[in-house]
C-alpha cells in the first residue's frame, strides 16, 4: 500500500510538472516615479478572450511579482497601489519576458481610497481582503470549502482555522459577530456562494478608544457577503435518509441587513455527523475570560467534564444529535447594538471499546484488559445576550451575560480482567452543571495621549457530579469499608458552588508615536464551596462509608488576590518591544469542617512581548510569562472521593501554588511572490513546584493525590508548515514534535515520567477549475512512552487519497479514502484499518436543487486503534465503529 501511494504521489508531481512547463512566466518589478520598490502592489493578468482574471501577484519587499500565463494568450495587464493611478497595458505571452511597471501618483485619490474591484487580494494597513470568485471553482458547498481554496488558510475536521500558521479567535460576518465568532459553527455552515469576500483583520480590536494601545495580536475573519444576499432570506435546507432509519436534516437559514441580521442553524441526524458535540460545549465560553489571568496569575476551576467520557466525534457506534441554534444581531442606530444566541444541542452516543492497560509501578502484574460499553446522554443549553454602545468615538461601553446548562449522563458496562480475575461493572456518572457570567466594560479616550478602561466579570457556577458505581467484585478493598455483598453497591453526592469576581482599571499614556505606559489595579476574589459524601446501599437502603469524616467534605474556600501592574511598549524600527511586570497580594483560606489551612504571599510575575516584523508578511515573535496557578477546592479537599471503578481521589490542603515559566516563539512568513507560506515555531513551559500526583497502589486499585513536587516538569513542542501554491497544483509539508518530561510518586517511590510524540504529514494536491482534482499525502506519526521501570513505543503509517471530479452535465463524485497501519514497535498489537467514503451529487447549472447518494464507510470497517499515556497508565485502545451504509439526500437553496 505504502509503494502505491509513493508512486502515485511520484507521478502526480510529474504530471503537475508538465503542465507547469507549458506556461510562460511574467516576471518584473513595481516602482514608483523615484523608482522606489512597491511592496504589495497588486498585478494582474486579464484574458482578453474570457476576461477572467488568469493569473495574479502581490509585489515583495523588493517590488517583485511573478506570474504564469499560458503561452501564446493575449492578456490585460493591470497594476494597483493604494494612492497609486492603476497602470494598464495589453500583452501576448510568448517567451518569457521581464517588465519594469513605474506607478503614478494620484493626486486627487483619497487617502484610503483606490479601485480594486478587479484585484483577487488588497492589502491596506491590518486587513487583507481575498475575493473568492479568483480562487474558487464554483463548485465549493461552505465557507470551509472556499476558505481551502485561499492562500495561507488551513481548516481543520473540527473547523478551527489557521492563517499564515496562526489560529483565527473570531469569525465575522458583515461586521457582526456570527454565534459569538464561534469558527466551527461558520465553516460547516455558512454557503459558499454567499460569500463574496473575505478579509483577514490581522492585530484584531473591536474596542475603538484603544486604537492607539492595542497590544492585542489577535486574528479575525470577515466574511463580506455578496450583494444578491443582502435584505433578503438566504440559505439551504437539506434532508436525507436511509436503511435502518438512518436520517440527516439541516436547515441553514440567514437574513442581513445594514440595521438587522439573523442566522438559524438546526440539525437532527444519526450518521455521525455532529454540528454540536459535548466538545463543543466544554469550549464555549462566550467570548468571555478571567481577567487576573492577563497578568499572570489564575486559579484552575476544575472544568464540567471530570470522570466523562468525550466521546469520538463521527466514529462511535452510534450518535444521535440534535441541534437548534439561533444568533442576531440588532442596530437600531450607530451608537448602540444588540447582539446574542441561544444554542440548544442534544447528543446520544454509544460506544464499544476493549482496551490493553499498562499500569506504571514496580509490581509484577502490571496488565489489565477493559471491555466497555458506554452510553451518554446530553443536554446542553447555551444562551448569551451583549449590548454595546458608543456614544462617540471617546467611548465604548459593553455589557454580555452569558448563561450555559447542561445535563449529562455517562453510563458504563465494564468487564475487567486483571490477574485472572474477572469483574463486572456499572458505572452511572451525572453531570448537571449551571453557570451564569456577566461583564461591564467601559473604555474612554479622553484624548490621543491619555486612555483610560475599567472591565469587571461576575461568575456563578454550580455543579452536582454524581456517580455510582456496581461491582460484582469488592472495589477498593482494604480502602473503602463496605459491608455489603455482591453485587457492591456504592454512590457520591457532590456540590460544588463558586462565586467569582474580578475588577481591573487600567490606565494607558501615550508617550509619542512609538512609547507608551500603562497602569493596572486590579482585584479577583473566588468563593466555593463543596460537600461531597460516599454512601453504600444495601437491600435499597443508603448509608455513609466509614466512620467520621472519612469520606465526608465540606470544605469553604476563599481566595483573593489583589494585583497591580505597569507595562511599557516601544517600537524602534522593525521591532517592537512590552516588558511587564505584576505584583500580587494574595490572601487564601480554606476551612474544611474545623480544620483551617491559611495563606499569605506575595508575587512579583515579569512578562515580555517582542516582534520583529521583517516586512508586512514576515515576522518573528517571542512571548515569554512568569506564571502562578494555584488550585480550586475540588484539589483542596481532605476527605476521600470516588472518581471511577478503580480510582480514588484525596485532596490536599497544604498544596501551594505552582509556577510557570512560558514560552512561544513564531516565525511566519507569507510570501505572494512565489505563493509560498512557511510558519514554525516552539513552546516551552518549565514547572517548578508543580501540582503532580502521589499515586498508591493496592492490587488494581489506585489512591490519588495532588502534591507539589520538587523536581521540575517540562514540555517543548516544535513545530512547521510549508506549503507552496503552483498554477495547477500545491504541495505542503506539515510536522510537530512534543517532549514531555513529568515527575510524580507511585507507591512512595519518585517516578519519572516521559513522551515525546512526532507526527508529520506531506500531501500533494492539484487545483484545476474544472478537470478532476486529486490530492495524495502521507502521514507517519511515532509516540514513545516510558517510564522508570516500563517503556512502549507505537506507530502509525496513515497514506490517504481524496478525490473531487465533475462530469457531464450537473455530476460531481467526491471520494475520501484513509489506510491505516498500527503497530507496537516492541511486539505484540498490529492492526491495519482503512475507510472509504463516496457522494455522488447531481445539480442542474443555475438549479436551487441537489440530490446525492453517499456511502459511508464503504469498506465496513469494524474498529479502529488509538494509544494513551498518562502519569500512571499506558493503555491502547480499540473502539467499534459504525458500520457501513447508504443514504440518500436532497438540498434546496434559498
């Protein structure tokens, strides 16, 4: 399998090749009337026969562009620069040829102004705008099949989006948040012909006053709609169906106007295709973010999701989703806005899975065979509503509250093998967490040189973990008295509720054009409280384990931290330097029954910013911080906690807080000369006094705890992307290393834990408007890892092929296939497992219908692998699949 895929990826570069051979290339330079190189001049070529935009280029720092013509064609050349007169001259491409293009001054044109109309990409200041019909074949379904099409864009199965290596926060349409900028929710959704333009906001801001201190190097995308779409009902609806009650429906409904737009996306379906996971939910946040922890210092709230199984996105046996989804947004005038969503998402997974476990500690019988079947059942609610206003350019003024809910239930079938021992299991974890968060902002520039903000975020959260657990075998015996019989019966309540809140001025002086200072006085304080308590039933009855308050907390904790900061950014030529540095103050209590734990201390937390822009597309950017994480309640509890069939977890109220050394460096650069884009870069975290874990072990069972440790814990990650856009075809080359070093304590004994994990992936892709397009790759992936006494070493050879092609009038074939080969290195466990997925499409030219057949999984494949690592457990794990079937769809577009 592996010679095939070389050889057809051989052949495709050959083929790509000659195709390349039979063009004339057009290079030159752009000046001004001082012969001053141009850089990001736009140049064109305009086929005087289709007048289609045939080839274009964006000038270097140089004034150089390039461009590949067909030979013997007659073409427009056309050339623009923001303030420049457009230069026009027609040309027939013979030989290749060299021109000098010398731009004229408009004297009359407004700053800011020119016509571009014709031009596949502008660049003016932080925004670079794409027009898509230059990229696009027409062909594309959603936004994420356009945005593939762009220069620099990568879009992954989850619809997270990289530009020029870097990850967009934030979706926009029309200038409007589109579900909180949410990016999965706009690719998989969005149609592509509606989008007209899209524009890369590079130093992203939303809050004018700050204009002239934004340090913010955030990315953003606005998708400019075209014209047809505007003030009038626009969209999909499409429906599908097949053998053994295999469904899909989803509506796509959109409305904008200058004063009032609305989105609707629903979404019912059992064939894998989640619009909304548990994922999902776990991520959202709406927009919204802890304010201490800009300056260097958080406090880990343990998350929603503790002891759940997050399941595989399309692959489980089976998933029934259901979603309905609502944003808008309201401009009655220029000076205020309203704006929110509500997402309502519901999503059954079952999942079958046998895992091979390696246990990390010194005993002899280290391994466990799990058989599971796992049900989940969830609920989710999201809703969010923001206001803004602005009453004059000084001024911005927001308000959001955001509220979230969930009710999810994890239900297990386990059999465990261990020591030629058997053990049923059921386990039933509940999750039903509720949170409410609000913030007021308020940002004024009282003029160019003094700026002044004032932010305050409001939290409740309150959540109510359940779990049982039935074992036909004791669990944790010589750990847990029970008195029962099998089958064991045991249960925890747990409730956890937080308060937070946070409040922050700042204060930013202009110095000059390249200086300025700021000042931050801020404050966060945290309450929580947590009562949790194992019972045993028997014969129906409930009654509390052991004697006292063993398996009883009911802990109050509460954490201030009084914070202030000065910062200074300079820019001297190409580079531009923010030192920081941040005092805190903090008091901490926590009190559990009688028993009281305080602290006192203060922190003195540096940070550093610095970018070297070569030029508009070239840069190098290192982010260094000295951090302080310090532990929630759910850490700091001292009595026992049940967190699986064999895992135990005891808090620890001595822990201290842990310290961060962070570092990122990033090198990009986006060159249209030659249409090649290169990013890489590494991040480094080094840990001292880390929270790690004491782990004891007795037979399968395990006892946790959190502990700092002395020893430092380090992870590095490198990573890159090359990737190089030819006429007909692109190549890229993708690879990211991780090493992670980690301490902890098994069985009273020092443990030294670590991985280090390679993956690279090279693919070849071809780009024809309208001939079959073909794209081969590779992907090889190794993860090794060891501990003190135990080491493995996994493998995976991953080539695929995907296959898009049109033919006669109105079919389209699209065809994915993926081929697998997993192994251990060190003997034993080999599989081999491929895919194959098909949709054949049929849509007359100018027709609002589509119809299509789709086989899913042709290849009936019964199971895939994955590997995991862990601080006390390697494991390899096999999981069932959804079996192969086909479906039957029709589309309508509005």
């Amino acid at each position: 399998m592996n010679r095939v895929s070389i050889s057809l990826l051989v052949g495709l570069v050959f083929f790509c090749y000659n195709l390349t051979a039979q063009k004339v290339v057009l290079e030159g330079q752009v000046l001004d009337s001082l012969n001053v190189p141009l850089e990001l001049a736009n140049v064109i070529a305009i086929n005087k026969n289709t007048e289609a935009i045939a080839s274009y280029g964006i000038t270097d720092a140089q004034g150089r562009f390039r461009l590949n013509l067909k030979k013997d064609s007659l073409y427009t050349l056309k050339a623009s620069y923001l303030g420049f007169e457009t230069w026009e001259e027609g040309f027939q491409a013979l030989t290749n040829e060299n021109k000098t293009i010398t731009l004229k001054a408009s004297p009359n044109q407004l700053d800011g102004v020119t016509v571009t109309e014709d031009f596949p990409v502008t660049i003016s200041g932080d925004t670079i705008t794409y027009k898509t019909d230059a990229f696009t074949t027409g062909k594309e379904k959603k936004l994420e099949n356009v945005l593939e099409q762009l220069p620099g864009f990568q879009i992954d199965d989850e619809g997270q989006i990289k530009v020029q290596g870097k990850d967009v926060s934030k979706v926009l349409v029309e200038g409007k948040e589109f579900f909180d900028g949410d990016t999965k929710m706009a690719t998989k959704n969005i149609p592509a012909n509606a989008v007209d333009k899209v524009q890369v906001l590079r130093d992203f801001n939303e809050v004018g006053p700050l204009g002239a201190v934004n340090d913010s190097d955030a990315l953003a995308l606005n998708i400019k709609l075209k014209e047809g779409k505007k003030n009038l009902w626009f969209g999909d609806i499409s429906a599908t169906a097949g053998p053994k009650e295999r469904y899909l429906a989803h509506p796509n409904i959109f409305y904008y106007s200058p004063k009032f737009n609305i989105n609707f996306i629903g979404d019912m379906n059992n064939i894998g295709k989640q619009a909304f996971s548990l994922q999902d939910y776990f991520r959202f946040n709406g927009g919204l973010s802890t304010l201490g922890k800009r300056s260097g210092s958080s406090l880990n709230l343990s998350g929603d999701d503790i002891g759940l199984s997050l399941m595989q996105n399309n692959r489980a046996r089976n998933i029934d989703s259901k979603l309905a989804a609502l944003n808008f947004n309201y401009n009655p005038n220029k000076k205020i806005s309203f704006s929110g969503f509500g997402i309502l998402s519901g999503v059954d997974t079952d999942l079958s899975s046998i895992s091979q476990r390696t246990y990390i500690r010194d005993e002899g019988n280290n391994e466990e065979t799990l058989e599971s079947n796992t049900l989940q059942k969830n609920i989710s609610t999201l809703l969010k509503i923001s206001t803004t206003y602005t009453p004059n350019s000084k001024w911005y003024i927001n308000y959001d509250g955001f509220l979230k809910r969930s009710e999810v239930r994890d239900e297990n079938q386990l059999n465990s093998l261990f020591s030629n021992f058997s053990n049923d299991i059921r386990s039933l974890n509940g999750r039903d967490p509720f949170s409410v968060q609000q913030s007021l902002s308020a940002f004024y520039a009282k003029n160019d040189n003094n700026i002044f903000s004032w932010e305050s975020n409001y939290l409740y959260k309150k959540q109510l973990p359940t779990y049982n657990l039935i074992s036909t075998q004791q669990p944790f015996l010589g750990s847990v008295p029970l008195e029962g019989e099998t089958p064991f019966n045991i249960s925890q309540n747990t409730q956890v509720q937080t308060n937070t809140f946070d409040t922050e001025f700042n204060y930013y002086r202009v110095l000059n054009k390249t200086n300025h200072i700021s000042f931050k006085l801020g404050l966060s304080t945290n309450g929580q409280r947590l009562h949790s308590e194992v019972s045993e039933i028997i014969n129906g009855n409930s009654r509390p384990v052991g004697l006292g308050n063993q398996f009883i907390n009911d802990t109050e904790f509460d954490f201030l931290d009084v914070y202030f900061g000065i910062g200074y950014r300079v820019k001297w030529k190409k580079l531009t330097i923010g030192p920081r540095i941040n005092f805190h103050i903090y008091d901490i209590k926590n009190r559990n029954f009688t028993d009281e734990v305080a602290l006192n201390k203060t922190l003195l937390l540096p940070s550093l910013n610095a970018k070297y822009a070569f030029n508009s597309s070239k840069s190098l950017q290192l982010n260094y911080s000295l951090e302080a994480e310090f532990a929630d309640v759910q850490n700091l509890t001292s009595a026992i906690q049940l967190r699986g069939y064999n895992s135990l977890f005891q808090g620890n109220p001595n822990l201290r807080n842990a310290w961060y050394h962070n570092a990122t460096l990033n090198f990009m650069n986006f060159n249209m000369f030659n249409f090649a884009n290169i990013y890489g870069g590494m991040t480094y975290q080094k840990k001292f006094d880390g929270i790690s874990s004491n782990v004891n072990f007795v037979g399968l069972d395990r006892v946790s705890s959190p502990i700092n440790i002395d020893a430092p814990n380090e992870i590095v990650t490198f990573f890159g992307n090359y990737e190089r856009r030819f006429p007909y075809w692109k190549g890229k080359l993708e690879a990211r290393i991780t090493y992670n070093k980690f301490n902890n304590i098994i069985n009273t004994n020092e443990d030294f834990n670590r991985s280090f994990n390679q993956q690279y992936k090279l693919a070849f892709e071809t780009k024809f408007k309208e001939a079959p397009n073909v794209e081969l790759g590779f992907e090889k992936i190794w993860n090794d890892y060891s501990s003190s006494n135990i080491e493995s070493r996994f493998i995976t050879n991953i080539p695929f092929v995907n296959i898009e092609a049109y033919f006669l009038n109105g079919f389209a074939l699209t065809a994915d296939y993926q081929y697998n080969e997993y192994r251990n290195r060190d003997g034993g466990i080999r599989s081999t497992y491929d895919f194959l997925n098909a949709t054949l499409f049929y849509q007359k030219e100018d027709s609002k219908w589509e119809f299509k057949i789709t086989g899913l999984n042709l290849l009936n494949t019964t199971s895939i692998r994955q590997d995991a690592f862990s601080n006390n457990l390697i494991s390899t794990l096999e999981y069932n699949v959804q079996p192969r079937y086909f479906v039957a769809g029709i589309k309508y577009e509005l």
